[in-house]
C-alpha cells in the first residue's frame, strides 16, 4: 500500500499477507484521535518559575490516545504558514511540550502542565522526531508577553511544529495578535487556521507586569 489513513483513535495491527510480504512487514499502529478547537481551553499561564507552567480546562471529554502540543513559538500566517522558526530546528525558535492523555480526562477537568496523573504523561525532555539535534522541554514564557498554542498532527512520526494538522487553542497577553516578524522575538504571534476570538478559542490579554494570568471560572458561562 502507499498510504494508510485512521480516522479513529485507539491501537490497530496491521497484518502483512499474500505476496511477497510477511510477518516480518506487519506492525502495530497507534492512532491519534482527533480533538476539536476548544476541546481544550488555556485558562491560566505562570511565567517566572522553573519550570515555567500553564493550565488547561476539558470542555469536552478528552479521549484516551489523544496527543497534544504545546508550543510559545508565535504563528505566522504569512506564506508558508507556520509557527516561528519550524522549518529550520524542531523546537522552532522557543519550546515544545507534549500531551498524551493515557485515559478519558473528564469534561470538566482543570489540570496544569507541572501535575502528574496516570490520565496523562507530560513530555518534557528527549527528542523530537525529525527534529534534528532539538529536544522537548517545559515551556519557557516571556515574561515581557507571549503566547502559548495548543495543536495536534495527523502523523506522529514527523516534526510536530512543522505538520500542525489543527488547532485548538492559543493564550496571548501581548494585547493584540499579529504576524511575527524577524525582529520580533517572542512577543508576537497570530491566530492559526481554525481558530478565531469570536468562538473563544483565541485569547488575548493586555500586556501587564503580573507573572501569573488566569481567568475566573466562577464567572465562565
């Protein structure tokens, strides 16, 4: 076959049979299920601790097999779209986390990036696949603004930053979204495909001084 495509999560073996294939050609599959924009909300980012750390809220049930990544390098939707700095180093010009959620977290659920749970296992060191010499690490925030996206890919076995597939949700407290540039740094980034302020999967907050952001959820409707 030239190409195999799974549109449901969960672990599938595929068995190698006729011809000149054989056992030796079977394997066994992992997919990856697929979330929707907002599934998972950033509700809350602290910038000036080692290791740095935001939160998440579920809005929706989120299935064993889902892999999500976390990443503060800025969006560009200039051509070719993509986060700062993916095409040349696997990390891009900041960081790179991963989320593999082992089983259903609960809609409902609030939970941070530095908490360990046998729902999910945080990935924040080894390397990132096709990623060159770059390595997964926590999350390091600007403290002079940034942005935090959440995002998925078809295809594990890839360069994550550089195969964003869709995405489901960015914090800013810059003020404002906009293209990076190349003088920009880390302060700058935009809204991805998919993703808009009207739906409230883009936030943006106005940049202050304060090391830690969070939304009230007392207030959430």
């Amino acid at each position: 076959f030239g190409s195999l495509q799974i549109d449901a999560g969960g672990s599938f073996t595929l068995t190698a049979a006729g011809g000149a294939l054989t056992s030796a050609t079977s394997s066994s599959l992992t997919a990856v299920a697929a979330l929707a924009a907002g599934d998972l909300a950033l509700i809350g980012r602290i910038n000036n601790t080692t290791p740095d750390s935001f939160a998440l809220l579920a809005l929706a049930n989120i299935p064993a097999g889902s892999v999500v990544y976390f990443t503060d390098n800025g969006w560009s939707n200039a051509a070719p779209a993509n986060f700062r700095g993916a095409l040349s180093d696997g990390d891009g010009s900041e960081t790179l986390m991963r989320l593999t959620v082992n089983s259903t977290i609960a809609a409902g659920t609030i939970f941070r990036s530095v908490d360990s749970d046998a729902r999910w296992t945080w990935t924040t060191s080894g390397a990132i696949p096709f990623g060159g010499s770059a390595t997964y690490s926590a999350l390091t925030l600007a403290t002079g603004g940034d942005q935090i996206y959440a995002f998925q890919v078809a295809n594990l076995n890839t360069n994550p930053l550089a195969a964003a597939s869709s995405h489901i949700f960015v914090l800013d407290d810059t003020g404002a979204f906009e293209d990076p540039d190349n003088s920009s740094g880390s302060s700058m980034g935009n809204i991805p495909p998919g993703l808009s302020a009207g739906a409230d999967t883009a936030l943006t907050f106005p940049f202050s001084s304060y090391n830690v952001i969070g939304l009230n959820m007392a207030l959430a409707s």
